[in-house]
C-alpha cells in the first residue's frame, strides 16, 4: 500500500515537542516512491539426488561416483559454463530378516524386509549424495533433467530461476522508485498550490525506516492512503524474475 504523508502542522495544536521538531525542519512532503520491474533470468538451479548401491560399501560408493560422473558430465556437455556443487552425502546398510525389534528399540525404525523371517542380516549398502547444478543456459533446463533421470539420477528438479547481477537490477528498481516518488511529491505540490523544493533527505523504504518515519509524523504529518538416443527437449519459458525497490524521499517545499 503506498503511503502519501503531508504535512499540515498548521492545522492543529502540537505538543511542546513536536512544536519544536516542527520548527526544527522545513516545510516539506514525505512520499514513498515504489518500483517493480521484471528481468528475464539467466541462470537455473537443479536439484539433483544420485545413488549407488552394491553388496558392499566400497561397491555402493563407486556406484554412486560413477553416477556423479555421468550426471554431471551429461549436464556439462549441454552447458558446458554450468557449475555444481555438493550437498548430504550418505551410506545405509540394507537389510533383510526380522529386524525389526533391534532398529525399533534404537529408535532408528525398520527398513528390512518384512517378508523374510530369517535373522536379521546385512545384505548391501546404499550410498547417496545431493548435488545443486547451476545452468547459465537456461533454455536447456527441462532437457538437463530428463538427461540427468537418464543417466542414473534418482532425481531430478528445477529448483528455482535467478539472476546472475541481482545488483544491476536492483539499481534499476531503485531509480525507477526514486522517479515514482518525485511523480506524486510533485502531484502534492501542484495541488497544495506549493511547488517542489530540492531533495531533504532519501532513506531506503525498508520497515524499520518506515516505523522511524511515521513516529515522527504522529506529530507532525496527517497520513492518507498512499547419452546415445536423441535428447528428449523440453521447453521452458522461465517467468521473469522481479526485483522491488522502496524508497522515503523528504522534499522541501518553496511558497
């Protein structure tokens, strides 16, 4: 919602206190200026789980660098400026018997085979490991993730668009707030019969500046609404990413 505060200390008594923080300052309008604009996005984030099984830990672990490999290596071919990185790396044991009471009692649960009634055996290893891929070419993402399922994934997902220079466009949302702001301070101006004086003071319209500004306009201001197979494509038409600016300007007002 934006917020419109005009100062109209002429038309009611102030305390002591807010009389002298009138004084204090002069005349002026405290608009807030608000911006949205929408970039397209350059990079793609993938969430990828891989894993690797074997008769033992040492086979489950190379099963499992085995299908990093190919992973990864097959994003890499189609976007060959991706990068990765790692996150939880795990190994279970896969049992089989009635293993039930020992798991249960270690509060671990019971992930054994209920159909063997033998004892309680250790018959293999799972190893897994979570892996973020980063994509600049983000026209390729939806191909990425039916080749990463193809190459051994367990799986594979999208996990969010971004921007490479978040920066950049916040500088743009913020030039196009501070204009927004001069817009309706200059609006006020015109229909208060004043006219728009030099640039008081600009603070960044984040909450707690906000709260600092209303404080002081309690007193002062009145507050109005303001693989080997042909690659499966998918296309991907990635919604642009938008970046927010709010900024406070104080003007000066010239009779």
């Amino acid at each position: 919602m934006l917020r419109l505060v005009a100062l109209i200390a002429a038309l009611s008594p102030l305390p002591a206190a807010a009389q002298s923080m009138r004084d204090a300052l002069p005349p002026g309008i405290v608009v807030q200026g608000r911006a949205l604009i929408k970039t397209p996005p350059d990079m793609a984030e993938l969430s990828i789980n891989l894993r690797g099984d074997g008769t033992t830990a040492d086979a489950a672990s190379k099963a499992l660098a085995d299908a990093q490999k190919s992973v990864i290596g097959g994003i890499m071919s189609l976007d060959p400026k991706a990068s990765y990185r790692t996150g939880d790396v795990s190994m279970r044991e896969v049992r089989k018997g009635d293993c039930a009471s020992d798991r249960e009692l270690m509060g671990l649960g019971d992930d054994s085979d209920r159909a063997d009634k033998g004892p309680c055996r250790v018959v293999g290893y799972i190893a897994t490991i979570e892996a973020t891929v980063e994509m600049r070419a983000v026209d390729k993402v939806g191909t990425a993730i039916g080749l990463a399922s193809r190459l051994g994934a367990s799986s594979a997902e999208l996990a969010s668009f971004r921007l490479s220079d978040p920066a950049a466009a916040r500088k743009s949302a913020m030039a196009a707030a501070i204009t927004d702001a001069r817009a309706r301070a200059e609006a006020v101006a015109s229909a208060s019969g004043a006219k728009l004086g030099p640039v008081v003071s600009i603070l960044d319209g984040n909450d707690r500046a906000m709260a600092m500004l209303e404080r002081q306009a309690d007193a002062m201001f009145a507050v109005a609404e303001l693989a080997q197979a042909p690659l499966v494509k998918i296309d991907i038409v990635p919604s642009a990413v938008e970046t927010s600016a709010e900024i406070v300007i104080v003007y000066a007002l010239i009779k």
